[in-house]
C-alpha cells in the first residue's frame, strides 16, 4: 500500500509540473500528452524493451516513467519493494519541487 500510494503522488506530481510548465488549458494538455507518449515509448510502455534498440534503453533509465512502471510491475509482484518506493518518492519529490517552484515564480 505505501508504493501504490508513493506511485499516485509521483503521477499527480508529474502531472502538475507538465501543466505548469505548459501554462493551464490546452497547452498543458497537449504537453502532458505528448510527454508522456514519448517518455513511455522510450521506457518500454508501447513497445517491450527488448525490441528496443540499446540507445533508447540507456535514455529510458533517466526517465520517470521507468521508474513509475518498475513501481507498478513490482507492486503486483511479490519481493522486496523499497528500493522502487525511494526512487518513486524521490521522482514524485523532484517534481513536486520543481511545480512548487514555478508557482513562486508567478505561474
């Protein structure tokens, strides 16, 4: 129950700092859109990652979307989960920080 709880706050993070990036509305939208369909491509979310050439599977280990899918593999496989709950808070937290800090900019 934590990392499935860690796993919702990383995605709403993600999804606030596209939006606010973006600007609200359509634009944020069509970010959050097209950010995610590329950043799931290269993670392997279409397309397993063994058909993947091997330079978009280096690219993929810097992605959080890797990491949001390695929190949901593991969540419904049993074995030790700790390691994917640190590096999902810790993206959820880069996120969170860096949308909190385009609001004190006056976004």
């Amino acid at each position: 129950l934590i990392l499935l709880a860690v796993l919702l706050f990383a995605a709403a993070a993600l999804i606030t700092l596209c939006y606010r990036a973006a600007g609200a509305g359509i634009g944020g939208m069509m970010a959050l859109f097209g950010l995610t369909a590329g950043m799931m491509f290269f993670s392997g979310g279409f397309l397993p990652e063994v058909f993947l050439p091997e330079s978009f599977r280096q690219i993929a280990r810097f992605l959080p979307t890797t990491v949001l899918m390695d929190g949901m593999k593991r969540f419904f496989l049993p074995g030790e989960v700790w390691r994917n709950v640190l590096l999902t808070a810790l993206t959820g937290g880069i996120a969170f920080a860096l949308s909190c800090a385009g609001r004190r900019e006056g976004r």
